[in-house]
C-alpha cells in the first residue's frame, strides 16, 4: 500500500459505503502503510498539505462524511490512522493543523484526548509558566485517553508525557543559553 493508492482510491470513489468496504478490505495493509512513516516519508510526501488538506478533505468521501457525519467503524478507523500520522507530524515538527481539524471529527476515543494534549503543548508561549500550568490540564486529558483505551496503550501515553518533558527542557536549555548569550 502506498499514499499513491490510497489518493487514487479517493479520487476515483465517490460513496462512503465504498470506501468503507475498500477499507474494511484493506485494513491491515493501511495500518502497516501509515504506522510505518517515519518523519522524513512525511516530510517528502507533503503529507498534512498534498494528501490531507488537499486530497482527503477535498473528496467526495470526506465531504459525504462532513456533510452527515455518519460515524462507521471502517471510516473512524481510516480517522484514527491520520491521527496517528497527525501525532508524528505535531510533536516531530511543532504542526498542528492537521490535528486542530481532526479533533473535530474524531468521535470519542483515546486518540482524541492525545490529540487534544498534544494540542495545548503545542500552544505554550510563556516557557517559564505554560509547562507547569497546562501539565495539570494535560495530565487530565490523558488521564480520559487512558480511560477510553481499548487496548494497552500506556506505553504511548508515557512517551507523550516524556516529549512533553523534553520539549520544556529544550525550550529552557534554549532560553537559559540565550539569556547568558545576552549578557
């Protein structure tokens, strides 16, 4: 599978029961595709603007979907797999368009309040008091995703709560190294 198949498959179908049945066949081959792309594969295939913002958003699919938001299985699955690239996109390169617009169809899971945390990290502008201020906010939308997990995901959760650490050690390490470079 390819994001090449994947856009042709979009472009060419033009009911949501298709396309549900396309993914319901396609299901494994589509989660290997999109949890195997590193940073650089999304990088090099413009992934949030070309595919997402462009081809996704702008089929007759998604715009079936937008216009009833008929929640199926297959579909919320599809969903969940941008989310999963929308996760890699915000913490590995600071984009968050990709995840503002999804929260807004994702129907309720553990994706979603990831999402969300990884939202409001990525909204810090004061280094000094937004990390130690949003953590509590934060600490409980993680705590809904781990409520809301289906499988064993704490590892994931972990790892975010390690990013969210490291970023406000960078951002600090940044801001200390600036200031003595001030002075």
């Amino acid at each position: 599978m390819t994001l090449n198949d994947i856009t042709l498959h979009l472009r060419s179908t033009t009911s949501r029961t298709n396309f549900d049945a396309w993914i319901s066949t396609n299901i494994g081959e589509l989660t290997d595709f999109f949890y195997t792309l590193s940073k650089d594969d999304l990088l090099k295939l413009k992934f949030d603007t070309d595919f997402y913002f462009g081809e996704f958003t702008k089929s007759a699919v998604f715009i079936e979907f937008e216009k009833d938001r008929n929640h199926t299985e297959p579909f919320n699955a599809f969903l969940f797999l941008l989310a999963s690239v929308a996760e890699k996109l915000a913490e590995h390169f600071g984009l968050v368009g990709m995840v503002e617009h999804l929260l807004s169809y994702l129907p309720e899971s553990s994706v979603k309040y990831r999402l969300k945390a990884l939202s409001k990290s990525q909204s810090i502008n004061s280094i000094r008091t937004d990390y130690i201020s949003l953590f509590p906010q934060i600490l409980q939308l993680l705590q809904k995703a781990e409520n809301l997990e289906e499988e064993n995901h704490t590892q994931r959760l972990v790892d975010f709560l390690i990013y969210y650490f490291q970023k406000a050690e960078t951002k600090l390490q940044a801001k200390i190294t600036l200031k003595n470079l001030k002075n």
